[in-house]
C-alpha cells in the first residue's frame, strides 16, 4: 500500500510541475484596492497564482477535517478508557458466592 501511494504522491508532484511550466506566464494580479483607486498590484506566474488560491481554497477544508479527526479521536480514547475501567472493576471485584449451598441427594441412586 505504501508503494502505491508514493506512486500516486509522484504522480501528482509531476502534474503540479507541468502545469506550473506550461504556464509560467507572467499575469496582472490586483490584491487589494488603495485610496487612490490603484490597487496593490504584482505580476506573477499564472500557475503559482493557481495553486496558491487552490492551496487557499482547501486550507478550510483541510481545518476542518483535522478538526474532525481530533474530536474522533478523543471520543475513542474517553471510550477506550472507560471500556478499560469497567474491565477492571469487573476483575477486582469477588465472584458473587451462591445464596444457598447445593443440596445433595438424599437417596443414593440405584442401579
């Protein structure tokens, strides 16, 4: 299984990098409008542009699941251990003994 996913893993790194290649293109990117109604501007690399709204796009989500993940883990841990608790008092605590002692036959069996 691990080998597949470093296959996988190289597979996506080398489609990244051929994108970012095809489209090293400088284009005009304004980010935030100032009092004189220019904008901040800067030239970058369409495929850099890409990917970092794309990384930007999938930070919340990626939050989100980490988020996910956290909660379910302490929920198995808090049942994990009361699970291991009651085991224990079930193992400490003595074996209830019988009400009343087993009566014998009062007549042996014939044979």
């Amino acid at each position: 299984m691990q080998v597949i996913r470093t296959i996988a893993w190289i597979v996506v790194t080398a489609i990244l990098v051929a994108f970012i290649a095809m489209n090293w293109n400088r284009a005009p990117v304004n980010f935030w409008p100032l009092e004189n109604g220019n904008y901040i501007h800067f030239d970058w690399p369409v495929g850099f542009v890409a990917l970092l709204f794309f990384g930007l796009g999938m930070l919340p989500v990626w939050l989100y699941l980490r988020a996910v993940r956290w909660r379910l883990n302490r929920r198995i841990a808090s049942l994990e251990n009361s699970l291991r608790a009651t085991s224990a008092a079930a193992l400490t605590s003595p074996e209830p003994t019988p009400a009343t002692p087993l009566e014998t036959p009062s007549e042996p069996l014939q044979s």
